[in-house]
C-alpha cells in the first residue's frame, strides 16, 4: 500500500496521514465519533490531539523500551565473567536469604 505525499497549506510536505473511521459504538477496539468528541472537549484539545494522545499512551504501555538482549547467559559467558572479578574478595551466595 503506498501513501501519498500531500503539501499542506503553507508549502511544506505533509507528513503520510491515515483515514480513521469511528465506530458505531464504543468497544475494547474503538470509539464512537461522540466519545472522541467528549473527550476533546474534556481535554480541551481537539479531536486529533486526543487521537494522539491515545496513541502515544498505548505506545508507551505496549512497546518496550530498550532492545531486547540475547537471553540468559550461557556457560562460557559466566566462566568469561568469573575469570575477570577478583578472586577471594567475595563469595557469591545462592541465595539471599
């Protein structure tokens, strides 16, 4: 699907937009047009500020923050380790309790 590049009113590209199609009655997955309305309202925004704050919420909530590693470390990776902390300074406890 590819998008097209629009210029707004002031000469400069506008960034890709998309359609967004309210739905007839609020669910888990939308919102009717009167909820966004409500909301704007509420806020004192309007209706496309609330949409991306929506967004920018559910962006935070869901997507992680930081790369994701390599998993749990292996066997040459703890020998690599243990070869590097000075020895005889601590004792490693198997539990902390």
């Amino acid at each position: 699907m590819s998008t097209r590049q629009t210029t707004s009113k002031r000469g400069k590209p506008s960034a890709a937009g998309i359609l967004l199609r309210y739905r007839e009655k609020d669910s888990a997955f939308g919102v009717s047009r009167a909820t966004a309305t409500k909301l704007a309202e509420n806020l004192g925004l309007s209706e496309t500020q609330v949409i991306h704050v929506a967004m920018a919420n559910l962006a935070r909530q869901t997507l992680p923050r930081y790369e994701a590693d390599n998993g749990p470390l292996t066997r040459e990776q703890f020998a690599a380790i243990d070869k590097l902390v000075p020895q005889g300074r601590l004792k490693p406890a198997k539990r902390l309790f």
